[in-house]
C-alpha cells in the first residue's frame, strides 16, 4: 500500500520521527531559499518607488508587474521541489517511485484523466457564470501579456501543485502514517495543515475563516484520492488543472493569484457559492466519478485502517484488481 511502502525494517516511530523532522528542516529551508527572488524584487521595487519596505501582505503580490511577480512566486516551489527530492534520495534512501504510487511505474493516464475531468469542469463553470451574471465579469484578455502568462503558468504551475502534493499528500502522508500506525491520523493531520498553509493568502482576509472550509475540505478531498487510490496520480492532476485554469481565466483583486487572465471578477465572493458548493456537492460528484472509473472498494479500511504488517506489503503490485489503468508486471518478476 501508499503509506506502507516508506517503510523501512527495524525502525519504530522514534526513528521515522527524527528522520521526518530533519527532513521538514531541510524542506522548510528549501522554501525559504526559493522566496528569496522574489522577496528581493519587491524589497528593490518599493524602495524605488519610495514605499519603503512596510508592505501590506495582502498587495504584496500587485508591486511587481504581474507575470514577473507569479514567475518568481513559483520559483519557490522549483526550489521546494527540489529539497524534496534531495530529502527523500538522501536522508530517507527512499525511491521518489515509491513516494509517487504504489503501482510499478507511475501513470499518466491518472494524471491526465483527473487533470481532463477538472478543467473542463473549470471551462464550463466559468462560462457558464460569464453567460449568467455577465455584469459580474469584465473581459481582460491581452494578447501578449496572456501568452506570456501561458509560457509560465503551463512550465511552472504543474511544479507549484506537485510540490503541495509531494510535500503533503506524499511525504508528510507516508511520515505521519508510519509514526501514528493508521491512515485516518495522516488524512486528517494533512488536511489540517493543507488547509492552515492557505491561512495567509488573501482570500481569508476578504472572506473570512469561512473559506478555511474550502481548503481543508479540499485537503480531504485529494487525501482521499491518495488512499483510495494508492497513489498521487489523481490528485496531481487534480490539483495542476485547479490551479491553472484559476491562472488563466478569471482573476480578482482579491485572489492570491493576480494574473492577466481572460476574465476579471468584480463580485463579491460568496460563501455558499465557492466555499460550500465545491465541497459538499462537487467533490463528492468527483469521487464517485473517480471511484467507478478505478474500482475503488473497501472505503472505511482504506481511509482508517490500520497499516498492513512490512510482511505483506509488496511494493510492486498495489493496485486494485481489474484496474483499467494498472500496467501489470509479468509474475515472477
């Protein structure tokens, strides 16, 4: 399984909790590496303009111009990506294979399938709004300015959204799984924090805690595809798609994305609308979706149970049976 594969022999929770934390250190150290462009340029910026450096964190993101300011916001979670990769090669002598899936080789066909399903939900939705509520929409697109925006957004965000996804659904998912002996501890643990990292951005300051519903529920959400699935596939594509499509079509002045998007709202945010909506209806749409796709059974075991004993567990062969998607590996292999 997902979680158990981390595992290694003749380690008890006080090892994988040593290991873990250095590992955050190092994680944490990455990301606060990569701020640093960013951090710089704004620094530079405002004290050309005369500003200083008091700056208000909820216009942080308009001082530079607006694909400059996003490149280097993204540059970030490259340098993320990266401690990522190192922490889990160097301190954990783990595959990054086994952190990804629990099936022999990764899958696209997952990524693409959730990242197809996703954003044509994103295009639909949206025009749909534009068609319904035209005066809540002004039309922004500029052609340059957008494909420059494209260039960034298609190279750079997929490693945003698999650095969130590697950090939590993988690493800390398999970390926190192994020290506490279950899957409900990591699930809810995970989502929590998923959901404490949005804390900052903007959206809270204009909605309010409300939205914190949002992304921990989406924090579930994604954790759910983890386990159910055996693997990130679903919810990286899941993920990139969300994230990309919110760059490229409708931004706000108060979204932590500002970007030159196709479209800029100007209503209010409604809480019924992008906070409860997403996560008591379409969510649960989507896993249903997901689960009659891949065949998922045994819900209550996979998103609760206890970790199977190292004796079982067979890292080359985790997936369900009759799965459309699994490359099988010839027995005896």
């Amino acid at each position: 399984m997902f979680i158990e594969q981390a595992r290694k022999p003749n380690m008890g929770s006080g090892d994988y909790f040593v290991r873990y934390f250095l590992g955050i250190v190092i994680i944490a150290l990455g990301y606060v590496i990569g701020q640093i462009p960013f951090t710089v340029a704004v620094l530079a910026k405002s004290m050309a303009d005369g500003t200083g450096i008091n700056i208000d964190p909820a216009k942080i993101m308009s001082v530079l111009e607006p694909n400059l300011s996003l490149f280097l916001v993204l540059l970030t979670f490259v340098a993320t990506m990266l401690a990522i990769f190192l922490v889990v090669k160097l301190v954990h002598k783990q595959s990054f294979l086994s952190l990804t899936t629990a099936r022999p080789q990764v899958d696209w066909k997952r990524i693409f399938f959730a990242f197809g399903v996703w954003a044509t939900f994103s295009v639909v939705s949206t025009l749909a709004l534009y068609w319904a509520y035209p005066e809540d929409f002004v039309v922004a697109f500029k052609p340059v300015p957008f494909l420059i925006l494209l260039v960034i957004a298609t190279l750079m965000i997929p490693i945003q959204t698999s650095a969130e996804e590697y950090l939590f659904r993988g690493y800390l998912m398999q970390g926190i799984g192994l020290m506490a002996g279950n899957r409900w501890v990591p699930l809810l643990v995970t989502s929590v924090l998923f959901g404490g990292m949005h804390l900052m951005n903007p959206e809270v300051g204009k909605m309010g805690y409300i939205v914190m519903v949002y992304y921990i529920g989406t924090g579930f959400f994604l954790g759910i595809l983890t386990l159910m699935d055996d693997g990130l596939e679903l919810a990286l594509g899941f993920h990139a798609a969300n994230n990309l499509l919110t760059a490229l079509l409708v931004t706000s002045d108060w979204t932590a994305f500002q970007t030159y998007s196709v479209f800029k709202s100007t209503a209010e945010p409604d809480a019924t609308l992008d906070v409860l909506l997403p996560v008591v209806v379409v969510f649960p749409i989507l896993l249903f979706i997901f689960s009659r796709r891949y065949g998922w059974r045994d819900w209550w075991p996979k998103l609760t149970g206890k970790l199977q004993p190292i004796s079982t567990v067979n890292t080359a062969d985790h997936g369900n049976p009759g799965d459309p998607d699994l490359p099988q590996r010839p027995h005896g292999l």
